[in-house]
C-alpha cells in the first residue's frame, strides 16, 4: 500500500524546563509523561460528512475462520471439499448461512455481509501479517508501519467517556493481540488489553486499572495539588500546560471512579443476559465488549481464544487455525494429524461455532434492545478465510482471495449480502473489497475527514484512509 506524504515545516517546540517539571507530576500519579498525554488530546475533524457511528466495536474472531463454513455456504462443490454443515434459512427471505451459523441468522435482518473481502496483494498471508492488514487496514509490508485504526481514531476523537481509554480492546491476550500497533503516534495511544485467562471467571478483574496503594488518599491529593501549583506557574505563558487539566481529570477518574470497576462488572448483568449470552469465556468478552460501548469507549475490540480451562484440558490454542481435522467433533489432533492441530478443536463444537454463534446473536441483539446498536458500528471481522479445498490433514489452510466479513450498526442496511465469490468460494466474483477499504469504512462511518493528515515524530505530514474507498453498499 502507497502512502501519502506530504511536505510541512516544522512545529514550535515547548519550553523542555517546563515540560520536565510538569513531567514529574503527571509520572508520579500514573507513569505517563507530558508528550504522551499531549499525543492524546483529539485533534479536530472538519465534519466534512456527519458522521453515523459514535463508537465502533470489532469482535475479531482470530485464525482466519472458514468462510465457506459459516457466512458463505457452497452446498454444490464436490463431496470431498464440501462443509458437512448445510445452508440454512434466515429471517430474511434469499438469505442463508450454514447451521452453524443458525442462531445468528434470526438477527440476519440487521445485518450485512460482504462475501467479497480478498488481499489485493501478497504477503499478508500468516497470521500475525494478516491480523496487523486488519487492525491497521493498512499493508505490514509498506512503507511506513502504520497504527491500528483504533489507534487512529482515538488520536483524532479520544472518547466521550472520561474515566477510560479510548481504544481498548477485551481481553488482547492471544498470540495474534501482540500484533496491534501505534505505528508512528505516541505510546499513549497504544490499545489497553484488559487480560485475563477466562473473562467469565468469578475473580476476573482488570489489573492495570485498579487502585494503585501508592496513589491512594493524601498522597493522590498531595500530587493533585502539586500539579495544581505545577499549572498556576505555567499557565499565563504556555497555554499548552493548561490544555493538560483534562487529561490530569481523565487520570485521576480513572484511578478513584466507581464506573471503572462497573463498565467491568459482569455480575450486574441480569441472569437472563448472561444467559443469552452464553457460558464461558466467549459470551463473557462479547458481553463486556457491549458494557464498554455502553460506556462511551470510542473504540472496542473483542479478540477470543477460548483458554485452557478445567472442561478442557488440553485447549489453549483455540482460534480459527483448523488446518487439521476441521470437523472433528472434538480435538483436531487426532492419528495423522499434521501437529498444528494441537490444542484446537473442531469448528462445530460448542467452544468454537456453538458460543460464537450463541454470542454473536446475543450481542446484535441486546445493542439493538439498549438503543446502542443506532450510534455504533459493529464489525464481525477474521484475517482471512480459509482454502476451498480440504487438505490432506483434512483441515483447510490460510485463504486471501476470498473471504466474508460482517456490519451492524449506525446506518448499516441490514438485510444484505454484498459480494459474491465464486461457485467454489475461492475467488472474487462480484464487488471485490478489501482492509483498506474496510478501514475507510470505519473512518467515514465516524465523520473523520480522511484530508486531515496524522503527523510523525518529524512532523512529517501522513494521509490514511486513501487506499480503500468505504463499502458504498453498506448504506
């Protein structure tokens, strides 16, 4: 992917005695220096088109999931390459998915499916690659590593939600999360994983956002007051030290605010809508996905791999990677199994399509009931798809040139299928799409005008968005 520089001078730099005394204050409450706080600060869109989406929440469904088991049902190939899971009826006449996707298909109305994503160059093919293309939308191979869109977005619009970061992402910790990336914005903008083995768990709790002893009581208010003094000092003849009032705020309602530990609390979720959610890990993290939106975050992300659990023993490698033994109706790492198999199971057990499925209706669903699915932009997204052919391990292996993703959400016409691969969902058939311009579709969705660019460290001057124009068809 090109990007697009263009020329600039340089910027007026602040006065390094001044940042370095303010440094001090803000280090000593939560480690942050005053360059990244001031990184954060949103800089203005021009409103060029109303934006349709307040928040975006992604749920990335991680190891490239097979597209022509769930979304884009192919029951005419030939029986040895044929999914054993047959096409199933939606609420919406003309439309089907496979059974897998059977629960998912009572909420088909609400949304769109494009069957037509595809990589429109090599190398992004493995995992990490693959899972980079779509967190950023942009290229790992080019010329500039460029951030996640989440990281993006929280750059030019922060939040409106005071007491977390803009860009978190639930729980972030599986092999593929490492791949998020700030690119060339500051440090400050990097997504917060949540963690956590099993998000279900009755003692599951996010670590990194409780109260730290050593900030607690009088010393907290002996720093307030010292950046207070630290701001008095300074304000009259660096306004740029006033501007960090409210990001001070955001710390300390982040470090004292009840809502923190609430916009994680799962135990105040009726038993009915956990129950709709489904049990375990899968339908915990989609849930939580949903309290974040209805928190205000910006920008969300729900990466799952079911974890190593009791129930399963010998599980941990999770995700969509189902090169093995795909429709075993447990381990993939059954005699004769190529090895990358272990530690996943077949993509018709409950710990795979059965709570996605469950989670992912259950979702659509209760944003549509609490009114929050009008303002947010929901994206069902995976790397890539997965062979049309069964290999010889009887598994599918990793697929560019054809896969399906799908939108709910903030104007999105529900109801659709955009894009059409071919009779064996192999390649692109009709209205080709790809990460670009799934990003492009975010960025527009949120009203941010793609003319303003980011800047580097070296206030060089970088358009994003351009490579893809957004997916007319969804609205």
């Amino acid at each position: 992917m090109t990007q697009h520089f263009l020329n600039s001078g340089r910027l007026q730099s602040s006065s390094v005695s001044r940042r370095a005394m303010v440094q001090a204050g803000m280090t000593g409450v939560l480690g942050y220096s005053l360059s990244d706080m001031l990184a954060v600060e949103a800089a203005a869109a021009s409103g060029k088109r109303q934006p349709r989406a307040k928040n975006v929440l992604v749920v990335l469904e991680q190891g490239a999931m097979s597209h022509v088991d769930t979304w884009d049902p192919k029951p005419d190939v030939v029986a040895e390459h044929r999914s054993p899971f047959k096409p199933v009826n939606t609420n919406v006449p003309g439309i089907q998915f496979t059974e897998l996707l059977s629960k998912t298909g009572r909420v088909a109305d609400k949304l769109a499916v494009v069957r037509s994503m595809f990589h429109p160059k090599s190398g992004a093919n493995g995992h990490p690659q693959g899972t980079q293309y779509m967190l950023s939308g942009s290229h790992p191979r080019g010329p500039l590593e460029m951030p996640d869109i989440g990281s993006i977005v929280a750059r030019i619009q922060n939040s409106e939600c005071s007491y977390l970061p803009p860009y978190i992402m639930v729980p972030g910790n599986s092999e593929q999360a490492k791949e998020s990336r700030t690119g060339f914005l500051p440090a400050a903008l990097k997504v917060f994983k949540t963690g956590g083995k099993d998000v279900s768990a009755a003692d599951w709790q996010v670590a990194d956002l409780l109260p730290r002893k050593e900030n607690a009581d009088s010393r907290l208010d002996g720093r307030r007051q010292l950046l207070s003094n630290l701001e008095s000092g300074f304000l009259g003849s660096n306004r740029s030290v006033g501007g960090m009032q409210k990001f001070y705020d955001q710390a300390i309602d982040t470090l004292t605010s009840a809502k923190v530990s609430r916009a994680f609390d799962l135990g105040s979720e009726s038993v009915s809508t956990r129950k709709n959610y489904g049990p375990g890990h899968r339908g915990a993290c989609y849930l939580v996905g949903r309290k974040l939106i209805e928190a205000g975050v910006r920008f969300v992300t729900v990466d799952v791999r079911w974890p190593r659990t009791k129930e399963f023993p010998g599980g941990g490698n999770m995700n969509w990677d189902h090169h093995d033994f795909i429709y075993s109706k447990g381990t993939c790492n059954l005699p004769g199994a190529s090895g990358a198999g272990r530690g996943r199971r077949g993509i018709g057990t409950w710990e795979m399509m059965g709570s996605t499925d469950q989670a992912f209706a259950a979702l659509i669903e209760d944003m549509d009931d609490r009114g929050l699915l009008a303002d947010t932009l929901v994206c069902f997204i995976s790397e890539f798809g997965r062979t049309p052919r069964i290999n010889k391990y009887q598994g599918r292996d990793h697929w560019t040139s054809a896969y399906s993703i799908a939108f709910a959400g903030a104007g999105v016409r529900g109801g659709q299928i955009i894009g059409r691969s071919d009779k064996d969902g192999g390649y692109v058939a009709d209205k080709p799409h790809t990460p670009e311009e799934y990003a492009s579709t975010i960025y527009e969705s949120l009203g941010i005008d793609l003319d303003n660019p980011l800047y580097t460290p070296s206030n060089r001057p970088v358009l994003f968005g351009h490579a893809g124009e957004p997916i007319r068809e969804l609205f």
